[in-house]
C-alpha cells in the first residue's frame, strides 16, 4: 500500500554502501524518462512526484524542476530528491521540495544515500546563492548531519479504503459524518463530474469563495486548466447541486492505488444540506470502483483544530507532516520564520476578507508564484 509508515524514518531507512564512494547526479525529471519508472515502481513515490504535477508547477508558476540521484546516466534510477527551483524577487531565491505539495518524501532507501544527496544539495545551494532547501517529507529527516531547521509542522490525514463500503459507513462519525451524509440523500442533491470549462467554471467560483472565507485568495485559474491537461483522466472535478444551483465541489488527483483530495470550496449557504460531506461518500464510493486503497485527504495546519477534527471523523488515521530546511552554511541567519499564525498571516487574512470576490482571483495569481 501507498500509506505512510508510522515509524520515523531512521527505522525505515536501511544501511548500505559506504557514502564516500558516491557520485551525486542532477538530471531534468522532465526529460529524462528514467524518473517515471522510478515513480512507478518506488513505494514511496506519490502524486507529487509525478511528472504530471511537475508540468503544472513549470507551466503555471515557472518552477524549473531538477532531481539529484546517485545513479550514474545509463543506469536504472535507483533513488532520487526532486526540487523545484523558486526564484522571486519579493520573496528570495530557493529550492523547494515541492511547492504547493503536502508532502514529497525523499524516493532514497538507505542512511548514506540520503546524507550524501543532502550535502550535495548544500553544496551546491552555497555555489548558486540558493538562501534555502527545503525538503517535505512524510517522516523526520533530523538524522541527517547538520541537523536541519523545522520550517513547519502540519497533520496528514489518510483513509485506509480496503474494508467493504457498509464497514466504512460505520466506521464514519455517527452525527457528524453520518447524519450529513443521510441528509443530502433525502434533499435529492445532485452531481457533476469531469473537467468541462463549464465544471470548472464551477468549482473555482466556490473555491474562491471558501478561499475569501479562510483569508486567502484561490489559485490562478491556469492552476487548474494546467493540472487537467496534464493529469488528464486522473484528475476529476466533482461538483454537488442543489437544483440547479451549484453548491460544493471537490477536485481529486489519481495516484498508482491513492485518490488524493487536493481541492475543495462549498458556499456555506448550504453546507446544512451535507454537500462537502456527500461530496467525500462520492469519492470514497469511486474510489472503492476503481480498486483503489488509500484516500489521502491532505495536510492541516495544526492550528486548524475543527477541519483536523472533521477529518478524524471519518475514520482517517492521523500523522505528523514536519518540513525541514537545509541552509548553505550552518547559520541560522539564513532560517526564514516558520509558516503558522503569524501577525503577518493574519493581516493577509484580514485584508483579503474584505476584498470583493471579483478581484481575488487577479491578486491569486500576482501572488502564488511567489509563494512556492
């Protein structure tokens, strides 16, 4: 299965060769066609690895993507770390691992092969004036020598999707989860799915105004048309409908044996009708049809206690998602303030809540490549 193991990672990473003895190698995952076997075949390699997501971020955003490797070209790629390269004038020059990704564990199996591609990283971050790595990984990387800054710490939720439907009903939260579900039946809710431009149209309305209600502006709409061209049947909009009015809407991203919720938006008018909660029961319910074994329903900021809560109630199983950054040197200086609840963040959230709607989308898309 694709589910994180719950052991940290210096338990699951194996002793090997002696690291001295290694070459690190920087290939363009984009072109060289060893990087989608190694995706297919790792058993950590998720979503984010995928050159689908990696052609969105570079047509949407500019981020060029590298990988370093020990794998010599003309052999197999045995492991890899894939970056994005962010170059921003308002906020700095670094390598992300990956931007806008929940998670993207390093795909190396033993102690060695990982510290070696980290010095090679900082190495060369120190040679291109990079002011920063940053890695997101599934499992603690503070093994690794010098020991890295934790730039963030956020919950994964996954669902493990292999027991029969009516086991997975019951296992839901009986009130919160449950009810809702019933609830949305009897109100003969309806469902739209695909990626139509009018589907789209859509969700990205709903999505920006669940965005202006959380104090955020939604991605630019290329965003989205970038991740349909290039995930092509495995991405799906699905949009819930109160008559003809659309209510909910939810887009989901196929991977090897995981669906992966990646965006969703409702218009609260509604939500007493248990559109977003329907809109999961589809999911789970497509899901089970396709053969799937994993819901990976995405990262929470720990401080949003109430959306960590819902998703516990679906019987998911919690963990701990921290990012590290590598700096050049082993100066702190160079550590940026941790993501979380900042006075910044919050003078964000406040201006964007008064914000018309119309002009949201305009600032999303000034904004998000900065971000990364």
């Amino acid at each position: 299965m694709n589910i994180p193991a719950a052991l940290p990672q210096e338990q699951r990473l194996t002793p090997q060769t002696d690291r001295s003895s290694r070459k690190v190698y920087r290939i363009q995952p984009l072109e060289d066609a060893r990087w989608d076997r190694l995706i297919e075949t790792h058993p950590r390699a998720s979503v984010f690895h995928s050159r689908a997501w990696l052609q969105a971020l570079k047509r949407t955003y500019g981020y060029e993507p590298v990988a370093y490797t020990t794998s010599a070209p003309g052999e197999a790629l045995r492991d890899g770390i894939v970056l994005c390269r962010v170059e921003s004038w308002l906020t700095g020059k670094r390598l992300v691992s990956l931007p806008f990704s929940d998670h993207c564990d390093p795909l190396v199996d033993s102690y060695q092969d990982l510290q070696t591609l980290i010095e090679k990283l900082r190495e060369d971050s120190q040679t291109e004036r990079w002011q920063y790595i940053e890695i997101r990984p599934l499992a603690s990387l503070r093994m690794v020598s010098p020991c890295p800054h934790a730039s963030a710490t956020y919950t994964l939720h996954q669902l493990d999707l292999r027991p029969d439907l009516q086991t997975l009903f019951r296992s839901f939260h009986k009130d919160s989860i449950q009810r809702k579900i019933k609830r949305a039946i009897r109100e003969g809710l309806t469902y739209q799915a695909g990626t139509s431009e009018a589907i789209l149209n859509d969700f990205y309305r709903l999505l920006t105004i669940t965005r202006r209600r959380h104090g955020a502006p939604p991605q630019p709409k290329s965003w989205f048309r970038n991740l349909i061209d290039s995930f092509g049947p495995a991405l799906q909009i699905c949009v819930a409908f109160s008559g003809r009015m659309p209510v909910a809407g939810m887009l989901t991203l196929r991977h090897k044996n995981t669906l992966v919720y990646k965006y969703g938006g409702s218009d609260a008018r509604y939500n007493r009708l248990g559109s977003m909660h329907s809109l999961y029961w589809e999911s789970i319910q497509r899901a089970k049809s396709l053969g799937l074994e994993v819901l990976d329903l995405g990262r929470s900021n720990s401080e949003q206690i109430g959306l960590i809560t819902f998703k516990s109630r679906w019987g998911a199983a919690l963990s701990d998602l921290t990012y590290f950054r590598f700096t050049p040197s082993e100066d702190p200086i160079h550590w940026f303030e941790p993501a979380g609840m900042t006075w910044k963040t919050r003078a964000v959230q406040r201006f964007v809540s008064h914000v018309p709607i119309r002009v949201l989308p305009s600032i999303g898309s000034a904004l998000y490549r900065h971000i990364g």
